[in-house]
C-alpha cells in the first residue's frame, strides 16, 4: 500500500485530481455553513489536515478566534499547510491511529475535533485516539467520499477493491488507504468510542461552485445523490 507522503506533492492540483477538489470544495462549503461550530470553540483540533481547510476557513472569517492546532501523518501533506501559518497555533506530526496524545499537549483537550475527508484513518484505533482528546460535551465533524459513491466506483473501478483509493499520479498509479462505511455501521463505530450522532448530512454536487465535475463521480452516482457525507457527533463521558 502507498501512502500520502507519496501523492502529497500534487494531491492539491485540481486538475490532476478534480476528484478530490470536487470532495474538499463540497466539504468546505458545510463547514462553512455549519460556521458557528467554528466561531463557538476556543481550541479546534484539525486531524488528517493536509492543506488545514480550518486554517483556510480561520483567514477568510475574521470572526473565529480558536486556537488552532493540526495534525497529519505525513510530513509531506501538512507542508501544504505552510502558507496558512499565521492561522496556526501548533503543528503535530502524528498517527491518528496510534497516538493523538501530542495534540493536548499546547493548550488542552479541544472543543471541536474537524475531520475533513477522514477515510484514510477511519478505524477503531483512530476512534479510540480521538476520545481521548475530545472533551466532554465536545463536537466532531467527520466528513468522508459517501459509502454509495465508492461502493459504486470502486466495484466498477479498482478491480473491486474497496479499502483503498487509487490515484493516476505523475510517478505512476498509487493506492492508499481508505475505510468508507455505511452510515449504520459508522454511527456505531462512532457511538462505541463515546461520540453522539447529531446528524448525518448528504452532501451532493450542487455545493460546488462550477460545472467541473470529476468524471470519476459524474460517471458513477446519480448527481441529486450525496457524494459525501458528514458526520456530526457530540463527546459524551
Ligand atoms: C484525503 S486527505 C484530506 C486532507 C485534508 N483534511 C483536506 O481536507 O484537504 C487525508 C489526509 O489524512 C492524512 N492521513 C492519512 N493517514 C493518516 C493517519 N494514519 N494519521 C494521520 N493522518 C493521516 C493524509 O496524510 C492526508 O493529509
């Protein structure tokens, strides 16, 4: 298996990989809307964070003043954070499967946990790690690619691999991780580690701001369909 430190250089060209800048703009335009999680939290943990979208989020709307701390398993990945500094209050290269310990130790357990396009740590490890730096009454927003869109890519694509994700990189084609559910299975996976549904959202393509749509989605779901879904849950001890 490949890992991000591999695809980290050019994960962020929208033309290369329109997919997953279809993905991240959808997600960004909910937590924009779901803005006063952001504004209402005095430390947000932004786990898995490659380009940090709460530090992108934090420079575009003056009116969040968390603290920010983030983190990522890849070196690579989170150096696309690097023109985002000013809106970063510590950084933490860290498994989010084996030990998140590092991110308490700048100012304390977080408010709000953003997981933005999760999949690639969404294990019972990871839920574990996360309930241990959650606090009480705390939120998490989990977004990840909709069980429906890679059940359906993945079983027509990828040889009906269903546990990783492919990508066409200039090196060559890669894989990496990635763990997709069904929202019941996810909900439980979540509830065991102490985290609340408050919602689940479906999230379709008509949170995108162009017509470019990767032909990797257009081709595989119905486009009134969610392409990606986001998990609310709260911490409860
Ligand atoms: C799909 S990308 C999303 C990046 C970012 N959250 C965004 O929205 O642009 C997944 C991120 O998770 C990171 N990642 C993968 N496995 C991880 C792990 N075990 N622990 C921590 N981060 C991991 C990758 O390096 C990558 O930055």
């Amino acid at each position: 298996m490949d890992q991000y430190d591999d695809i980290a250089e050019e994960y962020y060209d929208s033309s290369r990989h329109p997919t997953c800048a279809n993905f991240r703009e959808i997600s960004k335009n909910f937590l924009t809307e779901n803005i006063l999680y952001l504004i209402e939290s005095a430390i947000i943990f932004d786990i898995g964070a490659g380009n940090s979208i709460v530090a992108e989020i934090k420079s575009e709307i003056k009116s969040i003043s968390a603290r920010v701390v983030i983190s990522d398993k890849s070196r690579n990945m989170i150096n696309n954070s690097r023109s985002l500094h000013a809106y970063i209050d510590a950084v933490c290269i860290c498994d989010a499967q084996k030990d998140l310990s590092a991110m308490v130790d700048y100012f304390g357990k977080c408010d709000l946990a953003i997981c933005n396009l999760g999949d690639p740590y969404n294990t019972k490890n990871f839920w574990l790690q996360l309930s241990r730096i959650v606090k009480d009454q705390g939120n998490v927003i989990f977004t990840t690619p909709s069980y429906e869109w890679s059940q359906s890519f993945r079983a027509n694509h990828q040889n009906g691999n269903l546990v990783s994700a492919e990508f066409a990189t200039k090196n060559g084609v890669k894989h990496v991780p990635s763990f997709i559910h069904s929202n019941k299975t996810q909900s439980k996976m979540m509830d065991r580690y102490g985290f609340q549904i408050q919602s689940i959202e479906k999230l379709a393509l008509n949170r995108l701001s162009s017509n470019n749509i990767s032909e990797k989605i257009s081709s595989s779901i119905d486009k009134r369909e969610g392409v990606v879904t986001a998990y609310i849950a709260r911490r409860n001890y």
